[in-house]
C-alpha cells in the first residue's frame, strides 16, 4: 500500500483573499510549487510518501494570479509554456518546473498523480464557446483545440441540451461546461479529450491522474478516457 500527498492547497490572506499556495508572482522570494516540490522531493520519499498529486497545472484563466487554482481551465495543452492569461507559467510554475519535477519524483522512487479538469473552460477570446490558443511557437495562433459553440452545453447557436450526469443536483455550473454527450460534431468533444490524455502523459511522464468533476461529467465518457489504450475485454 502506498501514501500519496496532496501538495497543494488555498488559502486566505489577511483581506480574506484566496490565495493558491505562495507563489513568487504574487509572494516575492518563495518559490513555484513546483520547484518546492522538486528541492524536497527526497525528504517526502523519506518521510513515507510514495506518490505526490498535484494540482491542475494546465493554463487557467488568470495565468499565475493569487486565485488561479487551476480549475477555471483556458488552454489544457499550456503547461506554463505560452504567454496567455497574462504569464507564462501557471500558478505553479512552468512546463519545465513540471517535468524536472516529475523526473526527480521518479528518482526518489515516487510515483506523481496530475489534476485533470475536463468538464469546463473558462475565458472564451473569440466569442461565445469559441477558445482560440497560441501555437508552440507562442506566437501564432494555431494551438490545437481550439473550439467552437457545438463543443458546449447550452450555447447558441447549437444550445446544445445538459449531458446526462451522474449527480445532476451537483451539477453546478462554472464557465463553459463540455459536452460530450451530444456535441457537434459528434465526439468532437470526446476524442479531443483522448488526444490531450496521450499528449499531457507523454509529455509530463506522470504515471495516473485525478478526473475532476465526474460527478458533472457524461459516465461513459470518463470510462473511455480512463481506460483509453488499455485492454479492457475483461472489465
């Protein structure tokens, strides 16, 4: 049996503020999380932890702001690369802070867990429904993923109708909720996200991930991405 960490959490200033764990954007001299992690990943690994899950690391809106947790996803394949939502890295850190740290997890014998969020996106830059996203150059705007109003529920001119979900009481609105279910065209929404899992793993190298949201979330779609590119005749 293994003990994972959640090594991440908010707080509030003395303004009652919520602050995202201390950043140096915000907080001069403290480090990104990410580079905090990294400098003390050996004495976790001493201590008995034997995985480290993080928060979402994809680009939210509001870049590295105080309140950015990361759950008001912008662009999913903005690791802390592009100069969107006003900085380059996300609230904890940049891509590289995250894949130095997932290989000195590894070093240690640690396993590392990501945040995904796949239920939502926040800060729409081209219309209702539509996200458009700079390239890997950080320039052009080419980035993969981009969107269109049949991508989401209830947006005109598709105004596609609710996913069927799990727990509709605690399907609470936030920003634009996915549709997976009955988008347009049909799986758009679905093999985008099967896209992104292959990429963020193969780019990161982290070993598993925490699907947030299922409870708001079309069921078989997250079995399909949990168990994409896995045998699954005998589940």
């Amino acid at each position: 049996m293994g003990v994972a960490l959640i090594a991440w959490g908010r707080f509030f200033d003395r303004h009652g503020n919520r602050i995202t764990v201390p950043a140096p954007s915000t907080e001069p001299g403290v480090p990104w999380l990410l580079d905090f992690l990294s400098h003390h990943a050996l004495a976790l690994r001493r201590a008995g932890f034997t995985a480290i899950q993080l928060p979402p690391t994809s680009k939210a809106q509001g870049g590295a702001g105080p309140g950015c947790d990361g759950y008001g996803l912008f662009d999913p394949r903005d690791l802390g690369s592009k100069p969107q939502q006003g900085s380059v890295p996300t609230r904890y850190g940049t891509k590289d802070a995250l894949t130095r740290f997932v290989a000195v997890a590894h070093a240690c014998s640690m396993q590392v867990y990501l945040d995904l969020v796949m239920h939502q996106r926040i800060g729409e830059n081209g219309g209702p429904g539509v996200f458009r996203y700079l390239g890997a150059d950080g320039h052009s705007s080419n980035g993969r993923g981009q969107t269109s109003p049949g991508w989401f529920r209830g947006v005109p001119p598709d105004n596609l109708p609710d996913d069927d979900v799990p727990s509709k009481a605690f399907d609470f609105p936030f920003g634009r909720e996915l549709s997976h279910q009955h988008c347009r065209p049909r799986r758009v929404t679905i093999e985008d996200a099967l896209d992104f899992g292959e990429w963020v793993f193969r780019t990161t190298g982290a070993d598993g991930a925490r699907f947030d949201d299922v409870k708001g979330t079309w069921a078989p779609f997250v079995r399909e991405f949990m168990t994409h590119g896995l045998d699954c005749s005998s589940i």
